[in-house]
C-alpha cells in the first residue's frame, strides 16, 4: 500500500506523542488548549483511539502503533473492565454509569486490536461485554442509553441524543453484528436485527431535533452514526434506500448550518459513508461534494509546534475561527476519511466496514 498523506501521519504522531494517551493507555476525553490542560480519561473515547491506532498500524504498518494498540485495550480489559458486572463502566470511578454506545464503541476497539494481535483475552472481553449489553439495556421496544451501576437500572430518558434512544445507536449495535460473525453465536445476529429495525422505524424523527442550528449540528454527529451502520446492509433495499436518505439529509443541513458551527467529524462521517456507498454500489459518488468534504476535514487539522495541537484535529469551527479543542475522536474520524478518499481517488480503496473507526 503507499504511504500514508502527510495529513495522516502528522495525526498518527499527535496520537502518540500528544500525551492525549497516559501512559498507562487511557485516552483523554480531549486537550483544551485555552486552559493548556487534558480532559479526564473516558472509557469511549480509549475505544475510539484502540481502533485508531490498529487502523494507523493496518495502512503503515508501523510497530508503535500496534503496541499503543496493544496498551489501550489492556487499559480497557484490566483496569476497567468490570468483571463482576460484566460490563464497562463510563469512567473508571466509583458510581460511574454505564452507556449502551460506549461499550459498543469499546468492543469494536477491542475487536480491531484483536484482529491484529489474536490476544484471546480481547475477543473474550468483548464477547461477555456483547452479551451484557443486550442483558443490560435491549428491550422489545427500546435500547437503554444509560443505566446506573451497579444496579443496572435505566436512566430516565432526556431530550438530548446521547440520554434518549434513537437511530444513532445502531453504531454501537454494529459491535453485535461484528461478534456473531466471529464467534458464530447466533443471539448476537438476532440483537442486531432488533436494533436495525428499530433504528429504521425511528431515524426519520431524528432530525433536526432541535431549533437551536448548534445543536442540529451536534444531532448530525449522532444521525452520521446510524448513517455509518446502514453501510453494513448494503444490498438490503430498505437499507439502502435509508442510506440515501441519511446522506442527502446529512448533506444539506451540513452545508446549511457550517456557516455558523461546523464540525470535523460531522464532515469525515459524511464523507467516510460516500466514499463507502460508492464503492459498495449502493450510490454514485458525487465528485464535487466529496471533494469539498475532504477539502474542508484537512482545514481542520491544528499547524502548531506544540506537540499537544499540532497534527491533531480540531472538534468544530465558528466564525471567529477553530475552537481550542483537539479531539482524539475527530482526529481519528478525519485522518482515516482523507486516508480513504486518498485510497479511492488512486483506485486502491477497497470497502471494510470492520476498520471502520
């Protein structure tokens, strides 16, 4: 494969020269550069960059990569990993809730290292957190988006994406697809269907959720996760016809509301799906809106000689230029979305929904 943009290897080494990640693998939730300080280590967010660095390690095959893979999801399975309750917690501090999306995020990280490494503890901790997740928050009509913990008792429902369920979650569901077609284990398929078709009868109240244009932006974030998820049906009508639904929408409120607040992942994520669609057959790749999409996730990326900015990639803009927060998961999202639109303009790119970040 040829080497990697410049773009992505300057995001590479602010992942592992930042100090976003401790060295005990934990990632920060973010840098605030106007307060020169690290957010607290999350649980979702060392999923996120687990996946991160096996991606980094799959298109430059460099070791370092593989061991601060290797570091992150030892954090997760020995540190966090709540082997009583079978479960990851939000933090690692005591009382802390548990969320539906992160331990799906988390177990797509572990599944992506363990790919790479073949440590059996990986796929076993995700298969018990696999399970554990349908226990803990599926229902017929529902999937929880936060219990408390230890008692495993939902949270009450609030109108903001993240404390209500919606399609968004078919993102994190993905992990169960992922688990029945490794451990052959048919419940997992059977949880993935129900969160599929909930997913489908719901994601057209989505949005815009919300009168506030900052807030739809936040909401577009969360919609191009159910977005990202119907890539994994391709082929399936119904799916397929959501998928272009969810691309034309994404589209137009992006390009309506980035005027005023934009955000990096919200253009990596959309980018990442036409890209993905297009190579699956499912649409026609339009040219010119991809190209403004890559054009707009590289503008993003932090030039600073402070090794905690530069390389990294910002959370969002304003009028008044970029915001002071370097984000490990907008910069995975962005260097992997110019690293597949690098890859499909030279003809080399070929669709895995598994690295998926």
């Amino acid at each position: 494969m040829p080497a990697a943009t410049s773009c992505v290897e300057r995001a590479g080494r602010w992942f592992l020269e930042s100090g976003i990640q401790e060295p005990g693998g934990g990632v920060a939730r973010y840098y605030l550069a106007s307060e020169k300080r690290y957010l607290p280590v999350s649980t979702e967010i060392t999923g996120y960059a687990a996946s991160a660095y096996a991606y980094l390690y799959q298109v430059t095959g460099a070791a370092v990569y593989l061991e601060a893979a290797r570091r992150t999801t030892h954090f997760l399975t020995q540190k966090v990993w709540n082997p009583d309750l079978q479960t990851f917690p939000f933090e690692s501090g005591v009382r802390s809730p548990g969320y539906f999306f992160d331990c799906g995020i988390i177990v797509r990280g572990l599944l992506a290292v363990w790919r790479q490494t073949g440590e059996p503890e990986l796929l076993e901790t995700a298969a018990a957190c696999g399970r554990s997740m349908a226990r803990d928050y599926l229902t017929p009509d529902a999937i929880h988006p936060v219990i408390s913990l230890p008692e495993r008792t939902p949270w009450p429902y609030e109108k903001r994406w993240s404390r209500e369920p919606g399609c968004f979650q078919l993102k994190s569901a993905m992990a169960w697809r992922a688990l029945a077609r490794v451990t052959g284990e048919p419940e997992f398929l059977e949880y993935w269907e129900r969160a599929l078709r909930m997913a489908l009868d719901n994601h057209e109240e989505f949005l815009p959720g919300s009168e506030d244009p900052e807030k739809v932006m936040d909401r577009l974030h969360a919609y191009s996760y159910f977005m990202e998820a119907l890539l994994s049906e391709a082929g399936r009508q119904e799916c397929d016809s959501a998928l272009g639904v969810a691309i034309g929408r994404t589209t137009r409120y992006l390009r309506e509301i980035a005027p005023c607040f934009a955000r990096s992942d919200v253009y990596a994520q959309l980018l990442r799906a036409r890209i993905h669609a297009a190579s699956l057959g499912v649409s026609t790749l339009e040219e010119a809106a991809a190209l403004e999409e890559a054009a707009a996730v590289a503008s993003f990326q932090f030039e600073s000689k402070d090794r905690r900015l530069g390389g990294g990639f910002c959370f969002g803009r304003k009028p008044e230029g970029l915001l002071p927060f370097a984000n490990p998961v907008s910069t995975a999202f962005c260097l992997q979305a110019l690293e597949m639109w690098r890859q499909y303009k030279g003809g080399s790119f070929s669709p895995d929904l598994e690295v998926l970040i």
